[in-house]
C-alpha cells in the first residue's frame, strides 16, 4: 500500500470517528492522534520514473497548443515543486539579474481553521468565507528551510516569465472591459493563473499533464513529481553537481540525486560494456 494511500485511509476514518465523536457516540476519537511516521518503514514508496529522451521530446512538442504551456516550461526546467510554481509572484522576480525567490507555496485543501491556525507554515486562505471542511486555497511557507531559497534563471526563462505576465495582464484587462471575473486573489500578483485571474492548483497541472500525455502517446502517464524528477535527472545528465542541484530544487536530502546520478552512471557502464563486447 502507497503512502498516499495510507494517508487518504487515516483522513477518512479520523472525519468518521469525528462524526461519531461529535455527536457522543464516542468519548474520544482513536485516530486524531495516530502518527504515520512509526508506519514509514512498512509504507511501499511508489517509484517515480524521469521521462525518457523520446517521452521529453513529445512532451515539449505537445505543451505547444496548451494555455499551460508556459508553467510546464517552467517546471521543466527549474525542477521547482508544483506548489512553488504556482505562488511566484511577479514582486518575486528581479527581471534584470534573472534570479527569483522562492519563499511561499500554494496547497489546495480542507480549511479547518483551528488546525491551519496552528501550523507554523500557515500564512492565509486565497479564498474568504470558505467554511471548515471545504477545499480552499492556502498560502504557506514551503516545505522546510532547505527550500526557502533564491534561484538563478537561464535569459530562456526569464522571457517566457515576461511572456506570461503579458498573457496575463491582457487577459485582465479584456475581462474587466467586456464585465467578465478576474480575480485578485487577495493582492496577491500571481504570474501563473487561470483564464480568469484566479491561482492555479497541482489538480489544473496533473490534469492538464495526464491530457497532454495521453494526446501526445508518451510511453506512460507522467504525474507532476515526474516532471521535477526529470528535470533533475536533466541537471545530472549535463554534469550539474549535486549541491548546485539541491539548492535549485530545495531538496534537504540530496540521496534522490546522488541516486539519480548512480542510476545514470550505471547506464552508462551498460552502454559502455555492450560497445567492448564487439572487440571479444
């Protein structure tokens, strides 16, 4: 059983026994205070898998015709997490020497007050009068201080960023001639948004991935974890090193990479054995 799974079992049983609990069928709900991590060594860790050479070079013809066309670049190239992608703000980014800062990340989840209030990563809801056990929009910090970082971008990035902001200012001024919504998402100058104004989630670019895969015939549906896997794998291959490569894509444990380069390293040896093989 995944650990995604075993933790989508944990939140059902906990809104289960919460019921029973609110309402006295139960003193005390058993769940609430179960922790995963004495479960980590028995959970099965999915294997992520980079795209193949063939599989990137659909995808970058495919990404062509989409509205998402310019985050997926993005994310293709930075290795950013998803949730990072989405909450860089145009106040982030010094256009001039290419380098923005990562500071905050957009998750898409249950609001429950109480609880968001005493997470030290919580900054806001995106979204007002949201009530409890609805999805809403959080801004947060990231994921541990490893990821809180500046990155430097190629001038191939920084233009197609310029490009977006475009894309994105047109569309609001279109809107708001013709009547139309376009959100402000409370002040928040969002460079990646939907057509009308409001921030993406990790659900807009998994599906919009799973769309793109299955359109362009990839050799397998890739999920947006793929996607930073690749890009890291794409680092390796062009002899990044590998404290570059963590500072970029915020990893506090750089084992995944040192892997990745392993795995590399050792396709090579067997491309390289095969060659010998012609001269015994």
């Amino acid at each position: 059983m995944s650990e995604s799974t075993v933790k989508k079992y944990k939140q059902l049983f906990t809104n289960l026994f919460k019921y029973a609990e609110t309402y006295e069928y139960i003193n005390l709900n058993p769940i609430s205070k179960m922790d995963l991590r004495s479960f980590k060594s028995s959970i099965k860790t999915k294997e992520r898998q980079a795209m193949t050479p063939n599989d990137r070079k659909l995808f970058l013809e495919a990404i062509e015709g989409s509205q998402y066309k310019n985050i997926f670049l993005f994310l293709y190239r930075t290795g950013l997490r998803v949730g990072e992608a989405i909450a860089i703000e145009e106040s982030k980014v010094n256009f001039e020497e290419g380098v923005i800062s990562i500071d905050q990340q957009i998750s898409y989840k249950k609001k429950f007050a109480v609880e968001d209030s005493k997470d030290p990563k919580f900054i806001k809801y995106l979204t007002d009068n949201v009530p409890d056990n609805k999805i809403t929009g959080k801004l947060k910090l990231p994921k541990n201080k490893t990821s809180i970082r500046k990155i430097v971008l190629s001038d191939s990035t920084v233009s197609f960023l310029k490009d977006e902001i475009e894309i994105r200012d047109k569309r609001a001024e279109k809107n708001k001639i013709l009547g139309k919504e376009w959100s402000e998402n409370k002040g928040h100058n969002f460079i990646f948004v939907t057509k009308n104004g409001k921030y993406l989630t990790q659900s807009n670019i998994s599906r919009s991935l799973k769309a793109i895969c299955l359109q362009a015939g990839l050799s397998k549906i890739y999920s947006v974890h793929e996607l930073r896997h690749t890009a890291i794998t794409r680092m390796c291959e062009e002899g990044a090193s590998i404290q570059d490569i963590a500072t970029l894509v915020g990893h506090a444990d750089m084992q995944m990479i040192i892997d990745i380069y392993n795995s590399l390293q050792w396709e090579s040896s067997l491309e390289k054995k095969e060659e010998l093989k012609k001269f015994f």
